[in-house]
C-alpha cells in the first residue's frame, strides 16, 4: 500500500470511532434549532391573537375586572397577549395542559418562562384567592368562547 492509501484509512479509521460522537451532536445541534425556531413563533406580535368576548357569568364578571386590574399590562386586554406576556386564550392552556391550579400557583409563586419568549413571570401576591378564581373563570369563560376546551395533553 502506498502513503496515501495508508492516510486515508488510517482517516476513515478514525472517522469510524467518532461517528457515535457526531451523531448525538447532529441530533443536539437539530434539537436546539427546532426548539429555538418553535419559540420564536410562539413569540413577538403574532403572539396577540383576537379575542371574542362572551357574556359573562357574574364572577367571569369579577374575574374580567380583576384581570384588568393585576394581569392586562402584560397579558394584553381580554387575555388576547401583550408585549409583556403570552395570549391565555390560546390552545396552549387548556384546561387539560394548564389546570386551574396551574394559574392560581403561577400568581402565588410567578413562573418559569417555558412555553413563550417573555421571560419569567414573578409572582402576584396582591392578587386575593377570591380574585384568583374569579381570574381563572374569566380566563375560561374566553377560552371556551374562542374555541378552546379541554384537550387531553401528551408530551411530544
């Protein structure tokens, strides 16, 4: 065998041991694209959608008032989104992925940016369990109104 045959097997060799290696960075590297290009939808303008507004039961009523008062400024007029937080009338927080529990924790204990690129929500300890729930009905109340209902959730 002659020099260079000698090189590129001994480089084809070599290759053959990291392939494991590179594969598994392929699929980080793919991943985190997709992950980065997903949010990035999930973000910004188009993050506002419209919202139809249903008559209210008396405390979806209080909720809306309440909502006005402690979660607008970022979650935008009607739960439709904002510069500061996501659209909540959003299939993202059904009933079966997002509990009414998930919301009253996220106003007691504020949350990890997770879903949106809106940072992290602090707490709202202003926000009264009476108003909490009150909240969680107006939210509902949208939802239900805009097409949302329960949606069983799996991991993907």
């Amino acid at each position: 065998m002659n020099k260079k045959a000698t090189k590129t097997t001994g480089l084809t060799e070599q290759l053959k041991g990291k392939l494991p290696v590179l594969l598994v960075l392929a699929v980080v590297v793919g991943g985190a694209w997709v992950m980065i290009n997903q949010s990035k939808k999930m973000s910004g303008p188009a993050a506002v959608v419209d919202v139809k507004v249903p008559a209210l039961s008396t405390i979806g009523q209080k909720g809306e008032k309440a909502f006005a008062a402690n979660c607008a400024a970022c979650h935008g007029v009607n739960a439709a989104g904002g510069t500061g937080g996501p659209p909540l009338v959003h299939k993202i927080y059904n009933p079966g992925h997002h509990a009414d529990g998930a919301f009253a924790l996220a106003l007691q204990r504020g949350v990890n940016q997770h879903h949106w690129r809106f940072g992290n929500m602090p707490p709202q300890p202003q926000v009264s369990a009476a108003d909490t729930k009150a909240i969680v009905s107006y939210v509902r109340e949208l939802q239900v109104a805009n097409g949302i209902g329960y949606q069983q959730h799996r991991m993907q």
